[in-house]
C-alpha cells in the first residue's frame, strides 16, 4: 500500500444507498419482489404473433381526411 494513497471516493449518492441498505436489509427482497410484478413475466409468442398481425397500419398523417 502506497504511503500517498487517498482512500476510495464515495459519492453522497453511493453513501446514502449503502446506508439505506443497511438500515433496510428486506429493501432488496422488495425490490425484487416488485420487479417480478411487472416485469418477470412468460412470454406467449404466438399470442403476441396475432396481436402483432391484427394491428391496422397508421395513416402518414393521422389527421388528414380520406376524402
């Protein structure tokens, strides 16, 4: 180790979230918890195939007549 070596910068952002996870160890459960709600999800492709197929093409310009 150096004798001029500065110790590790932490950023006040980097603190804070070491902090709160220190106070709050259940955050990351949380968190993951609530990522699986919206997220973590089975894909079925062959619906997401018919939905894909049954969408209607938009005008180049939506709000010009068809006159």
């Amino acid at each position: 180790m150096s004798f001029f070596r500065r110790p590790d910068y932490e950023s006040d952002t980097t603190q804070f979230i070491n902090q709160l996870k220190a106070t709050k160890p259940e955050l990351d459960a949380q968190q993951r918890a609530g990522r699986a709600l919206l997220w973590d999800k089975q894909v079925d492709r062959d619906i997401w195939q018919e939905y894909n197929a049954g969408r209607v093409a938009q005008q180049p310009y939506v709000y010009q007549s068809k006159s």
